[in-house]
C-alpha cells in the first residue's frame, strides 16, 4: 500500500511485544531517528516521545480520548517519566569535530548548544583546562586559557548546559592528559542514574575506558544511547549501548552553528525524487561501475548548485538514502564526489561528457 503512494519499503523491523510501561517500538525509534513517526494505537506513543509529547494532536473519537490510554493522560505521563540527560566528553567531542573540520568542512567547526542538546532535557560538559606547553611564553598561556575559560561561560549561559571542568597533567614525556574528568563524568552518570533523575542518557563519547560506566547504568535499567564517530570509537563501548547513532557528515553539519555554515557551504542530502532535478540540469560526468552508469554529476540552471544524482535502485544507494534521490553543493564537485564515495558506493569512475 505504501508503495501505492511513493514510499518504496525499503527495510522492515519487528518489534516484541510488551507488557510494560514503555512502547516496544521505543528502543527501535531511538536507535533508528525517524524524522516522523505513525501509530493509530495511542498506547504505542509512551516513552516514544520524549520532550515532544505537546506535538500530539488530540483524538476526537470519545473512546480513545478518555481513561488512562487517552492523548491527555498520555501526555501528562510522558512529562514525569522521560528524563534525557546529555552527557559529553568534551576533548572526544572537539577532537571529532576538528577532524571532520580539516577533512570535510574547509575550517574550524563551531557547534552550536542548542542544536547539541536537542530533546534532552539537561546537558553535561566534561572538559580539562589546558596547562602550559613546553617553553610556552606565559602570555600565550594565559591567552589560550582566558579563550578556554570565555568558551565554557558562553556554554553555560546555554539553557540546560552545565561545564565540569577538571585538570591536565603531563606525563614525562607524553602529551598533555585529562585528570579528574573522566571520573568526574562517571560519578555524575551513576549518581543521576541511582537517584532515578533520567530515563535515559545520550552520551557522547569512544573510549573503551567508558565501557564498565555504561555497562553500569544500563544495568540500573537506564536507556543508553551513545553518539560517537565510527572511526574513532570502542567496539566495546558500543556494544554495550543500548543504542547507537554514528555519526557521519550530515548528523554533523546538523550541530554546526548557522554562522559557520553561511561561511563554509556544506552539501546537502535530499529526500526529493531526483529527477525533478534532473530536468533543470546539464550533466557534466557520469559515474560508471563495471561500465554501467549508475550516478551523474550535474549543474543545476535553475538552483546554481552541483548535484550528484543515483541514476540506479541499488542495495548499497537505497542503505545510503540515495535511493532516487541526491546530493548537492554550490561549487565544490570533488567534495560531493568524496562524500559519494564514502556514503554510498567507493568504486565509481568519473568520465566527462
């Protein structure tokens, strides 16, 4: 039926059923991140929400709008029983942005709170001052901590964000390493957990040396959600989630503040069918695998961007959102090249037409 309409079913999840006060379809939501979500049967919506339970649209039918299954009596729950906390390993997160900064995004990537905290309701910030380099001026020092230190004040004048910051050491002969936050971080999750303040914790994070705390709260029965970079994080400490966002270059750009993005254009994904794009454009390549076209890189007349365009069904462009759909920026095609590559399908040759 669903095909009928346009929306091709490209993967089917099923769900257990639960006796619970939690919908069965939670758990698979929260890993999956649907951008909407149906179900006729209003018990389905606990715990599915969040702090987005003042989006549910009142029912008309009488029998659905009374007694303990109703939108009202939904709502009311759902506001004393999900608590999201955010907590953030601060060095992994900058870390991770600077390299999506120097690899993809041509600068320096300043996120921006509001968009980091998303539905949750408090966020905690983990983070070590930095201490003097070797035969570093005294001036310059204290240049780069007052630039710290004016960093984490903006952060916490950010409605619901909270900055722990801990001390550096170094070792003889290392780099610089944090002390205190690490276990500073875990003693505020297990103390929030143990207390029952949250339902569940996004967390930020990759070392393996967090994977005994998460174990810990998932075990207090607190849902656990880690975001994390794919190519900078613990197996283990995924594993032991409940669930996994990865990141990629778009969850990314989706945390950027609008400044940095009005100077560093990124590229976008749509979910448009591509060929009302497609007849705007010059095609100016087409991308071949095993001498069959299966993408095209184009200029749009009317919209003044590239795009590369999946000009197949393939399994591997349906996993990448590509499936009729495209990528666009407004001048850099070696760019939508990489992010094809490495999003969609590696072995594609580009030919010029």
């Amino acid at each position: 039926m669903s095909e009928a309409f346009g929306y091709p079913i490209e993967r089917v999840y099923a769900t257990p059923q639960n006796t619970g006060y939690r919908s069965p379809k939670a758990d698979m939501l929260a890993e999956l991140r649907p951008v909407a979500f149906v179900d006729d049967y209003l018990p389905y919506l606990r715990g599915v929400l969040g702090s987005h339970v003042e989006q549910m649209t009142a029912v008309e039918d009488a029998e659905t709008d009374v007694g303990p299954d109703s939108c009202a009596t939904i709502r009311a729950e759902e506001r004393t029983s999900m608590s999201i906390y955010k907590f953030i390993d601060g060095a992994y997160f900058e870390r991770c942005l600077a390299d999506y900064g120097r690899d993809w995004l041509g600068g320096k990537p300043v996120f921006d709170p509001s968009k980091v905290k998303s539905d949750a309701q408090k966020v905690f910030y983990y983070d070590a001052l930095p201490i003097p380099r070797k035969g570093e001026p005294d001036a310059d020092f204290e240049v780069r901590r007052k630039a710290r230190m004016d960093f984490f004040a903006e952060l916490k004048t950010s409605r619901g964000w909270h900055v722990i910051h801990g001390i550096a050491k170094r070792n003889r002969g290392a780099e610089a390493q944090q002390k205190e936050v690490d276990v500073l971080l875990t003693v505020d999750m297990l103390t929030h957990a143990h207390r029952r303040n949250m339902t569940e914790v996004r967390f930020i994070a990759g070392d393996l040396d967090f994977r005994p705390l998460t174990d810990a709260v998932v075990r207090e029965g607190v849902f656990v959600t880690l975001e994390y970079d794919p190519e900078h994080a613990a197996s283990d400490l995924v594993d032991t989630c409940d669930a996994r966002i990865p990141w990629d270059y778009w969850s990314i750009v989706q945390l950027l503040k609008a400044s940095f993005i009005e100077e560093n254009p990124v590229a976008d994904r749509h979910t448009s069918d591509a060929n009302l794009i497609r007849q705007h454009c010059n095609i100016l390549e087409r991308g071949t695998r095993d001498g069959q076209v299966v993408a095209e890189l184009a200029w749009s007349l009317q919209n003044r961007r590239l795009y590369i365009i999946s000009t197949e069904h393939s399994e591997a462009a349906k996993f990448a959102g590509a499936y009729r759909h495209h990528m666009g920026h407004v001048s850099d095609k070696g760019l939508l090249k990489r992010l094809w590559a490495k999003h969609v399908e590696q072995n594609v040759e580009w030919t010029p037409v």
